[in-house]
C-alpha cells in the first residue's frame, strides 16, 4: 500500500469553488443565487480587487475546463475533481 499524498487547500477552495459554480449556473434563472452570479457590479476607483468569478476561471484554467462544460455534469464533475497543473502554480 502506498501513502497518497493529501491536496492542499488551494486545490480543494478551487474544487469547491467550481462544484458550486456548476451547480448555480444548471439552477433556473429565476433562482437568487443565479441571479447574484450573473449581475455585474459596479467597481471602485483604483486597482480593481479579484472578483469570485476570476478564482472560478483561474481555477477552469488550471484544470483545462472549457466555459460551457457545466451543462454536462458528468463531464464537469470528472474536470472539476481534475487537480491542478503543479507546473503553472508554483510560477
């Protein structure tokens, strides 16, 4: 039996952070979490901060997930759960 190795917390955030992201974008339009995802804010003066949705295409990204495979859930399930490529996060 070998010893697995166990993910570090980045790569469980952005795995929980894409799971939801699938699951909000299959709700109906009319649900509110749907409707908070969607809605563009208005942003302050200065460097703008990091939005949740830039942690969700960052964490697509790393793990080669194209924008519209949420519709599959089989197939956004098996990416989300991909881990991230070491070599682009240790730069």
């Amino acid at each position: 039996m070998g010893v697995k190795e166990k993910p570090d917390i980045i790569d469980i955030i952005e795995r929980k952070r894409l799971q939801w992201y699938g699951h909000v974008k299959r709700m109906q339009n009319e649900r509110i979490p749907k409707l908070i995802m969607e809605k563009e804010k208005r942003r302050k003066r200065g460097r703008p901060r990091k939005t949740w949705m830039d942690g969700v295409r960052a964490a697509m990204k790393t793990r080669h997930l194209e924008a519209d495979q949420w519709l599959n859930r089989k197939e956004w399930r098996l990416g989300s759960e991909r881990q991230r490529q070491m070599s682009q996060d240790r730069k």
